[in-house]
C-alpha cells in the first residue's frame, strides 16, 4: 500500500541512518528496504513515487511508519526559515532536501539504545544492541522485534553483561525495565517536565532525555548539545563556537537543524 508523504520527501537520505553504522536488527534494511515488526509482524518500506509502499499493511502499522520516517516534521516551515535565516543551513537543506529524520516509535527502545550508546562509538553500540535484540527479542523472517519491557525485567544483569554491556549499563537497562517511570504519560508532558522525570532515573541523564525529546517525541526545540557527534558537526560548519548557547540561534528548530548537521557532515561534507 502507498503511503503518501508531504513534498519533499527522499527516502535514500532519510533512510541514511539505518545504514550507516552496520546493521540494525530491528530497523533492518535488506534488499534495498527498511523491514520492521510492527505487532508481531513484519514489515517491508520500499520507496515509491510520492511517498513509500508498506507491505503488509494496517491502521497500526501505518501509524509507525510514519512516525518512524519521520512524518511530523514540519519541514516546509524550517525550509523556509533557514533559507531566510542561516547561510550555512541554507546551503544544507537544498543538499538533503526531502530528509526526514526517523524516529524511535517506541519510548522503552529509544532509551535502551541511548544507554547502550553512552560514551562507545555508535559502531559498537549497534553491534551490542543487536546482540541484547537477538537474545531478548522475537525474530520475524528477517527482522526482529525490539526486545519488550516486561520481558527484559525478568532478564538477569549478567545476561548483558555477556553481550557486551558494562556492569552499569547492564544495571540501568534492567532498572529502568523494572521501574515504575511511565514512558507513555511522557508524551503529555512539556519538554522540561520530560526531561525532569528521566533524568530522575538511575543511569539516564540529560543527553539521554535532549535525544527522547529529539528522537521519540520530535519536539522542535531539542537540542543534544552534549552529544560529541553533534558537537564535532556544529564545529565542522560554524567554527569554535559554545555548543550549549549555539543552539538559541536555531530556535525554534533545534531538533531538526541538529539533526540536518549531523547528517550533512556524513553525507555532504563539511
């Protein structure tokens, strides 16, 4: 089924992230598309003229495509406002034009992922997240299905350890499964408030909760000014600069500028 997207829309750009750092078992590209388990199905996205075609298809998982490649983003609105604005951005948005960053559909998996990449390279994040997504999660033809929260509870700290967890990040994984933080309620709440209840939890701090606004909620004015990447791309395009304060003069698009940076200087240079 055709699932259309509003002009533009690139799904090779887009869809850069799901490669670039080796194989991602539970967004899985193979054979030039994105596969996914959706409610125990698994799902193929294949670009298609206007949008991408979903096969199979529902009211649920249509919903998680879209969020998953990105559909709330308003890009006409910060396409024109960096064309006015920024030179630097101006220059950006006509090289990705149609980028839509993906997102994490599911708030239990964007924070694994995050404490899996705290200070490792997101090379080796990835290959200890698809050792944990193989071990704990449900595995369809090709893709597998994010480990769920309930089942990762019940695991033991030295199981991750195994697979390349450290003891800490083995203890906050299991903890923040066996907590009692709703991760649903989170997406009523304003952005400090958000913040406020995840970095109460043991091992999450605020560069974990700048990416849960950024990558799962898609709030406008994340702003990961701790992640090194983004750092490394803010210097690579405007020089020595404070990160921190950088991000007042994106406003109100931080989340997709930081993420237009970070993937301009992979795919279009610096």
């Amino acid at each position: 089924m055709l699932l259309r997207f509003p002009d533009p829309y690139d799904f090779e750009i887009s869809t850069e992230r799901f490669r670039a750092f080796g194989p991602d078992l539970a967004n899985l590209w193979h054979e030039g598309g994105l596969h996914r388990v959706v409610g125990g199905r698994e799902v193929r996205i294949e670009p298609a003229p206007g949008g991408v075609d979903v096969r199979p298809h529902s009211r649920r998982i249509d919903a998680e495509v879209r969020t998953l490649l990105g559909e709330p983003f308003d890009l006409g609105a910060f396409y024109r406002w960096a064309r006015r604005t920024d030179a630097t951005l101006k220059r950006l948005v006509t090289k990705l034009r149609g980028y839509r960053p993906p997102l994490s559909p599911d708030p239990f998996e964007m924070l694994v992922g995050s404490i899996t990449a705290q200070q490792v390279s997101l090379f080796a994040a990835f290959a200890i997240r698809n050792r944990f997504v193989e071990r704990f999660g449900e595995r369809a033809e090709h893709a597998y299905a994010f480990p769920t929260r309930d089942r990762v509870a019940r695991a033991k700290e030295a199981e991750l350890v195994a697979l390349g967890f450290s003891n800490r990040k083995a203890e906050y994984v299991i903890g923040l499964a066996r907590s009692d933080l709703d991760l649903d309620a989170l997406r009523g709440l304003p952005d400090d408030e958000v913040k406020a209840r995840i970095v109460a939890q043991r091992g999450l701090g605020e560069w974990t909760a700048e990416w849960f606004l950024a990558r799962h909620l898609a709030r406008p004015r994340a702003w990961p000014w701790g992640d090194l990447g983004l750092r490394k791309a803010v210097g690579a395009f405007y020089g020595e600069v404070d990160v921190r304060e950088a991000g007042e003069r994106f406003d109100p698009f931080q989340n997709l500028t930081a993420h237009y940076l970070l993937t301009g200087l992979r795919v279009a240079g610096g």
